[in-house]
C-alpha cells in the first residue's frame, strides 16, 4: 500500500552545499527525512547508533505511537483484537492485510492443521541436542532445518511462499513442545487436529499417555491473548533481523531462523523472563520491596528493574495495560502460588506510578511484566517464555519478509559505517613483531 506522499524537501548545508532531501508523510502523519541518495550525491553517510531514528522501509503491517500508547495490526486496534479476536485470526490479518471472512478464515485454518505433524525423522534430530539446551536454541535450529524438508522453500511463487507460511504457523508449536518434552525425558505428544492451535499446543506440553489431561479455559484464552499481543511491534531487533535475513534472497525458514536467534537475547524477547527471576530474588530476599527499589535507585548496586520502561513506549504500554486485566483472573483460576509474585509485581507497579524517580524517566510497566507471570501460572517454565514469544511472533516475522519481498525497488539490505581504525600501515613479517 502506498499510502504515504511527498510534503517538501528539507535542506541541509553541507560547506557551500545546499543538499535537498525529499520528506515524505506516512498514513499516520509521520515524517521522515529521505537520505537514500545523500552518498550517491555529496559522499556523506549519516549516523544514527542503533538505528534508534532511522527508517529502514516504508510498511503497512503495523503502527505504534509511543507518545500516546497506541498499538494497531493493519489499522484495527490491539485492544479490540486481544477481546474479541483469535490468534489465526490475527495472523490471516496480518500477512494478508485483512480480517478474513468466516470461509477464509476455515480454510486457513483447515490449511495450518494439515500441517501441523514434524517429518518423523526430524524427530531425531531432538536427540541431538542435550536435554540442558536452551529450547530458544533448538527452536531456531529446528526451523532452519524445515528448509531441507522442503526444497520448494526457495521458490517465490504465491501458492509456495503460503504453504510455507501454514508450515511455519503450524510446526513452531510442534516444535516448542518437542523441545519441551525433551528437556525432561518424556516421550513427544503428536498434534491433535480436532483442537484449536492453542489448545493442541497445551496438550503437547503437557500431557503424557499414561493419564488423561484436562485443558483449562482459562489457560488456553490467556495465552491465546499473549500470542496477539506479541504477534507484530513494527520494526524492533528481531524484524529488522528477518528483514535484513530476507534482503539477501534468503528463504523463508532462514530468515525466521535468524529472527529467533535476534529474539533470544535478554533485552528483546528474554525480558519476560528476567522479570520472574527479578520478582522471585525479591521474594527469596523477604518480599521487602521497598528496600529492592531503593536499590534499584543506588547505582552502586547496578540492579536493574526488568519489565518497565519501552524503547518506544514513553507513556504507557497497551498491551501491558490489557494483560494487568487479565492478570488476576488468570492466578485466581490457575495457580494460587503464583499469587506472591502477583503481589510483589503489584507493588512494584504501585511505587513506579508514584516515584518521581520512575516517573521522570518514563519507567512505566511493559508486556514483559505481566506475560512472565501469566506464563508462570499456566505452567510453562521460565526458559520456555522466549519460545512462546517466537510463536507469537511468527505471523508478524512472516507478514514483514513477505511485505518486504513483494515491496517495488526490493534490495538487499547493506548499512554503512564510519571507519574508526588504523590508518594504512605496512605489514610486518613474523620474525620482525617484538
């Protein structure tokens, strides 16, 4: 969609140089500055570290405000999709661009189950990886692996790149559970079609074929809503990664693959689980929350506080917002020990709405701060957060490769930089280095 015009040029003095730069407007009433020809014309680059004020493309997927706290997938407002949508759903929406109608929405579904078993000798390769490995680990492994399954990967056509699509959908549950099911020795639960993609996921967790398992409402709806939330948020570490992946022609599996791997760290998308270790070292210290704040407040200690503040959000997160709501119900339903940690993460909100200290530095919660405790009450094991994260991640990854590679002038991605080393030196033969 190019929903988005020229408004004027801005002008940049450069010596004696008057430079002229197009500014384009976006749907929203962004603006940006076009710098793409700057070398071509005066030999300058600009520097912006850590990409925090440049815009790499030009998307239709999703739109964040961070001064107002808005979140929109392809126009509808998170808060409305979290009520009253589904998770296929909101992927149908995002990759193609809208609500689908209910015949739509069977087929894509009907289509994402199909799907849903692993090639039976992939499941050896389970037995490669040490039950200690990080399941974000196997995960990325396991996905890159699917493209030698299916050699059709490196083909564009439209009917291809969606089958593609339904596979990846599908398998990264059977995948998560298997990484599971390994890390404690038990034996792998298939995919069952006749439950929803939620529902299947759980029973992979969770049941073993010696007892029955009961799949709880509650936990199916609140993870649901966690896989929505997490579904898109434009243009963050681990999308630029598959962007940049996919810029080289790269497939569909690869460049999801380096996504999972971009997503893995602690700062990205292993804050939730820093937050339940953060809120458990609190509890095991006597509950005492004021007396870990004012830590936080001494730098001498160099404690951080996890699950606050946002790169983008500087007022409030609305996915935070939507998952306090269903904080509660979800403990009281599941999981009455979690109830400390609820209580300890109530606090902490409490003092950050009224410190001065967190609220001059914009230090309100994120999603991160209330997903880790949803996690934790439904069962799922800190190291296993990333891994739902990159499962609701994957429409959003797939929607940008896919928007990216359909996108007019589509290039590979090639950033420059300013070369800070050694001047031209000659080189220096082994026996003459003291």
């Amino acid at each position: 969609m190019d929903n988005y015009k020229n408004v004027g040029d801005a002008e940049l003095k450069l010596g004696d140089k008057i430079v002229k730069l197009p500014i384009y407007e976006g749907s929203e009433g962004e603006r940006a500055v076009d710098v793409s020809k700057l070398r071509d014309t005066t030999g300058y680059i600009t520097y912006d570290n850590g990409y925090a004020n440049t815009g790499s493309c030009m998307s239709a997927i999703t739109f964040v405000d961070g001064e107002r706290g808005i979140l929109r997938y392809r126009g509808i407002p998170i808060e409305e999709l979290a009520e009253r949508g589904s998770f296929l759903e909101t992927c149908y929406l995002l990759i193609y661009g809208k609500l689908p109608r209910p015949e739509q929405l069977e087929l894509f579904t009907g289509n994402v189950k199909r799907h849903s078993m692993l090639p039976e000798s992939m499941k050896r390769f389970f037995e490669g990886h040490p039950a200690s490995a990080h399941p974000m680990g196997v995960l990325s492994a396991m996905i890159c692996t699917l493209s030698s399954f299916y050699p059709d990967s490196l083909h564009n056509d439209p009917e291809t790149i969606d089958h593609n699509i339904y596979r990846i959908i599908s398998k990264v549950s059977s995948i998560a559970a298997f990484s599971y099911k390994k890390s404690f020795n038990q034996p792998f639960v298939g995919p069952l079609n006749r439950l929803s993609y939620v529902e299947n996921f759980l029973n992979m967790m969770f049941s073993i074929p010696a007892e029955p398992y009961e799949i709880d409402s509650v936990a199916v709806r609140a993870l649901e809503m966690i896989l929505i939330l997490h579904a898109d948020h434009e243009q963050n570490c681990s999308t630029s990664t598959v962007r940049v992946a996919g810029s080289s022609q790269a497939n569909l599996y690869a460049s999801i693959s380096a996504g999972i791997c971009a997503l893995w760290g602690y700062s990205h998308g292993g804050a939730n689980q820093a937050v339940i270790e953060m809120l458990n070292r609190i509890k095991e210290d006597g509950g005492d929350v004021s007396k870990f704040v004012q830590k936080v407040k001494d730098k001498d200690y160099g404690i951080r506080l996890m699950g606050f503040g946002h790169r983008v959000y500087k007022s409030f997160d609305p996915r935070a917002k939507i998952l306090k709501a269903a904080c509660d119900e979800v403990l009281s339903g599941l999981n009455l020990e979690g109830r400390p940690l609820l209580d300890i993460a109530m606090q902490l909100e409490e003092v950050a709405r009224k410190d001065d200290y967190f609220i001059e530095r914009k230090l309100y919660p994120n999603v991160d701060f209330y997903s880790g405790i949803i996690l934790k009450a439904i069962g799922i094991p800190s190291d296993m957060f990333t891994v739902i994260f990159a499962m609701g991640r994957m429409p959003g990854w797939i929607a940008q490769w896919k928007e990216m590679r359909e996108a007019p002038g589509f290039r590979i991605c090639r950033p420059r930089q300013i070369y800070t080393g050694e001047n031209k030196r000659p080189y220096i033969p082994l026996d003459k280095r003291f």
